[in-house]
C-alpha cells in the first residue's frame, strides 16, 4: 500500500510538472482579443476591409522627401478617425517594414511605469499580428522602468485601433505594444533614447505615436488650438507638447506617445514633420459644438535615396546641356530618320564637342498631329551620345512595333524630341520615387519596363497610378509588383527637349 502511495504521489508531481510547463508556455504565447471590434470599428473581416479600403482611395498623401521613422495616428471610433488615420498608413504602404512599434498609454488603468507587451499575437478582425518578442525583450531590457503589465491593453483604444490599419497596410509586419502608464517625463525621455539605439541601423521599423487632438470644443475652437499644436510639434519642442498635455493648455490625449516619438527622431537626425492629414468629429457628423481632433503626420529624415533625389533637382536646374548642343542632336536625329527613310542608308556624323561624346543614356520620341508616333531609347549609353540619339532617332521611326514604318511622306510631319538621361540609381522601395520628376525602370526577373518622367506630368498620374500602370503595362509584371520586396526599382532623371521649342 505504502508503495502504492508513493507510486500516486510520483504521478500527481508529475502531471503537476506537466501543468505548469502547460501554463508556462501557453502564457509564453497567449492571445490577445480584439476587444472593441464590433463597437469601435467592424467586427466583420469584409466590412472592416471594405471601409478601410473606401478611405484608402481617397487618401492621396503628400510626398516626403526622406523616410519616416514615424508617423502621428488618431485612435478615436473609426466612423470618426479613420479617414485621417488612413493617410499616415498609406504614406507607408509599399515599404519594407518589418516591426511596428504602437506607443499608447492608458485610459482605463494606472500603472507606475511603461508596459512593454512582451510576446503573444494580437487578434484583428483581419487577421493576427505577431508581437517581436526579440526588439520587445531588447527594449524590456533597458531599464527597471519597463516591464510588462498586461492590464494596460485591455480595451486600450490608444493601441487596439491601430492594428487594424497595421495588418491591412502591412499584413506581414510584427508589433511592439507599449503603453506609458503614468504621465512621467522622464518615462518619455527614457524610452525615446531606447528607441533612438533600437532604429539607429534599421530601416525596416517605424513608430507609431497614438494620439487624438483637442477634445470637446466647439469646431473653431477646435482648430485653432490644434493648429497651435501642430505648430509646437513642427518645431519639435517635446517638452512643451508635454507640459502642455499635463495642464491641458493645448490638449492632445497621447502627449507621453508624441513627447518620446518627437525626442527619439531628434536623436535620428529626423527633423522633419509633414502633416499629411487633420480633420476633427465635425467634418465627418453634424455636431460642431464639442468636437475631438485628429491628426496623421509623418516624421522623418533624409535617406541615401533622398541624398541622389536633391541632386536631381540640381541636375535639372543646371542642365547637362547648352541650347548649342541640344540643337545638334535634334539635327543628327532628322537627319539620320530623313537619310535611311528616303535611302536606307545611315548618316555618318563625326563631332568633337565633348559633352556630345559622354556615354549617356536617351530616348527619341516621335509625334505626328500631336500623337505619338514612335518612341525606342537605351537606358545606359554604351557610346557617344550622339551616335545613341542617331540610333534611336532610326529605331523610333522604323523600328517601334506599336506603329508601322515611317514613310517618306510623313517626315515633314513629324516633330522630334529628345530625352537625355542621368545615371540610374537604384532605390530601396517606391518610398524613395519622386513622381512627378523621375523615371522609372521596374524589373523583377526576367521582365522590365521604363517610363520616362514626363509620362507622369502628361497623364497626370500619381505615383501609385504611375507604378501600377508601369508594372502591367510596359513590364508585363503583376500590377502591384512594385510593392514586392524581390522587385528592383531604378530611378532617374531626363532633360527633355524637342523641335517644337
């Protein structure tokens, strides 16, 4: 009998061992519900797609010329929030973020410190959001003043209403939940210098700073104190954004979220903020008397991708060449189509300009009537321009599949111009595209295709319009290829001039 017991008491420290392994590891990975789906924002995974999709299309944000390292968002219910919040998201869109980095803080619960969701998935109505457990046990690391206390994110909208956007925007991105749980200065300037060493060498994570506006003024009222604020964060003066916060002088919930957001870029060197959208309740209901703002606005700094785009304002301003030689280069162009036209024969030209003999790359276009007529050019010039330009001014005319041979009759018809290209220079992703301004080249495999830069000042595309159209049209690639990461993006510049000048 004694051993008997002794058998049994084995066994229950044995399943007692397995059970706590069990609640070990399921703690290790557990789930957070969304819990507001359903009141906040759709529970249902279609409508929820459908809305954001709706305010996606009319969202157009500016161009930044840099890389936000982070972005300004609302929190408020979707119906009122949501078509400002789009426009942060969708400057990210096509970007190659890795980790999502969602600062909030609480409405519901005190706690003394920052809480720093440690591991686990978040549930959307769109899908779950895996937490970086490696960047958010480096930044638990840093400092006594971050642990994870996970009463701070139930039903936090500060954090909750920014999943959504995250998993639709950037669907294979992880996230780092913090919650600043007391109003602390110093839990501000902490984390922000944390999160200044964690981005230092990454480009593939950004911040979020969760904030809503004024809250309960009249519509007037309402803008004019957050133009005031808006003004005190273009100027990056964290300190005041926060005291502010504290003594509600210019009200804005997630003070604490864009204190820390505004000093971490200070450190970056990522001085530039760029409203991308305000509105407030008023503009989206018909109550003007008490009404809470809403922010989306960029943070962000200059990349290596930026640097090539300011020389390509300089390029353009200085011009590569004088009216001399781009006169030369429209007669070596009708020369050379009217000769092998009317002969077959090619123009032989001999020029000593030296400009003239730099390899540089172009494209001849042809117009008839104001159509186009032809158009064939070489990206990297292998050669003299000025042969180049005599080569492609034939291929343009007999050469472009699109059209049939140009015939004698019409050389008088048509009118020349001349694209002459800078280096291409390779960018990390359409982030870093300047449209209107550049050419493109996309290549992905074996598939290519190139627009010139006035193809977006004659359409009138955007630049998502201008890489869509890119991809399907000229490289036979998938629409939205542009957004893949295996994708190769090439930009460049082009003086352009013609006959009709």
């Amino acid at each position: 009998m004694l051993k008997f017991f002794k058998n049994m008491e084995k066994s229950i420290g044995l399943i007692s061992l397995i059970g706590l392994i069990y609640i070990v590891a399921s703690a290790s990975t557990q789930t957070k519900e969304a819990d507001l789906a359903g009141s906040w924002y759709p529970a249902d995974s279609k409508e929820l797609s459908a809305m954001l999709d709706k305010y996606l299309d009319a969202a157009s944000p500016p161009e930044i010329e840099g890389k936000a390292v982070a972005i300004i968002s609302p929190h408020a219910g979707y119906v009122y929030s949501a078509p400002v919040a789009v426009w942060g998201y969708k400057l990210l869109s096509g970007r190659k973020i890795n980790t999502v980095i969602v600062l909030g803080f609480s409405h519901r619960q005190h706690y003394d410190g920052v809480s720093i969701y440690k591991d686990g998935e978040f549930k959307t109505p769109l899908g779950s959001l895996s937490v970086d457990n490696e960047i958010a046990s480096l930044i638990l690391s840093k400092n006594n003043r971050f642990s994870f206390y996970p009463q701070l994110f139930e039903n936090e909208n500060s954090i909750e209403m920014q999943l959504p956007f995250i998993k639709k925007i950037l669907p294979q991105a992880k996230i780092v939940p913090i919650a600043f749980g007391v109003s602390n200065y110093e839990d501000c300037k902490i984390l922000a210098d944390v999160l200044s060493q964690v981005l230092s060498d990454r480009d593939d994570i950004v911040v979020v700073a969760s904030t809503d506006m004024s809250h309960f003024l009249n519509y007037d009222d309402a803008n004019k104190a957050d133009s005031q604020t808006i003004e005190i964060m273009k100027q990056f003066k964290y300190p005041q954004i926060f005291n502010e916060g504290m003594t509600y002088k210019q009200p804005c919930c997630g003070y604490s979220a864009v204190a820390c957001v505004l000093k971490m870029a200070e450190a970056l060197n990522a001085k530039n903020f760029q409203v991308l959208k305000y509105a407030n309740s008023g503009d989206t209901t018909d109550n003007k008397q008490q009404v809470v703002g809403y922010l989306s606005a960029a943070v962000y700094k200059e990349s290596s991708a930026v640097s090539y785009q300011s020389s390509a304002k300089e390029l353009e301003g200085r011009q590569m060449l004088n009216e001399g030689q781009r006169k030369r280069l429209l007669e070596i162009a009708r020369e050379s189509i009217t000769s092998f036209v009317k002969s077959g024969k090619r123009q032989v030209f001999k020029e000593d300009d030296p400009v003239l003999n730099k390899p540089l790359g172009a494209f001849v276009t042809l117009h008839e009537n104001g159509q186009l007529r032809g158009c064939i050019g070489n990206m990297v010039g292998s050669g003299p321009l000025y042969k180049l330009v005599a080569n492609m001014a034939i291929e343009s005319a007999t050469g472009d599949p699109r059209f049939p041979v140009l015939s004698a009759s019409e050389i008088d018809r048509i009118d020349i111009e001349i694209s002459v290209l800078s280096q291409m220079e390779r960018v990390k992703d359409a982030s870093c595209i300047k449209i209107p301004g550049q050419g493109v080249l996309v290549r992905r495999g074996f598939n290519s295709g190139v627009y010139l830069p006035q193809v977006a000042t004659e359409t009138g595309w955007n630049k998502e319009e201008f890489l869509t159209s890119l991809c399907a049209s000229k490289a036979g690639i998938s629409p939205d290829a542009w957004k893949q990461p295996d994708t190769e993006l090439y930009v460049f510049t082009a003086e352009v001039f013609g006959e009709k000048e």
